[in-house]
C-alpha cells in the first residue's frame, strides 16, 4: 500500500506554517500595540484570540498533514 501525501495534506501543511506566522505576527502586533492601548482594551483581547485561533488551526492542520491515511481506490495493492 503506498503512502503518497495527497495535494489536500500537503497544501494543509502550507497553510499550517501560514497559520503559525500569522499567530506570531498578532503576538508581535499585540506587543507594539500594548503601550498605547493597554490590557483591558478590546485591540488587546482580539488580538490575544486570534493568536490563540491562528496557532490551533495551525496545530490541527499539522496533524492533518501529517496523518497516515490510507489510499481507498479500488484495486490498489496491498502491500
């Protein structure tokens, strides 16, 4: 049985590492923001949720990635 990725796992790997830069880019953007608009400022806790949001969907795309799935065509070896 051969274990190719398919175009969906690897472009789901692409968007991961997309994903994972955008989270650290709101860290990043949360952090030049703070001294002007504090913590208790809605920016903040946005800003905070979408880096929490980005980096979980960068988490379950890896793992869809990098998941074994088996190929279903019929008569495909069996190997």
């Amino acid at each position: 049985m051969k274990k190719n990725k398919s175009t969906l796992q690897k472009s789901a790997l692409y968007f991961a590492g997309a994903s994972f830069i955008a989270s650290v880019g709101s860290v990043i953007f949360l952090l030049l923001k703070l001294d002007t608009v504090g913590w208790e400022s809605p920016v903040s806790a946005s800003l905070l949720a979408s880096s929490f949001f980005f980096a979980f969907v960068g988490l379950v795309l890896v793992v869809i990635g990098t998941a074994d799935i088996p190929s279903f065509k019929i008569g495909s070896d069996s190997d």
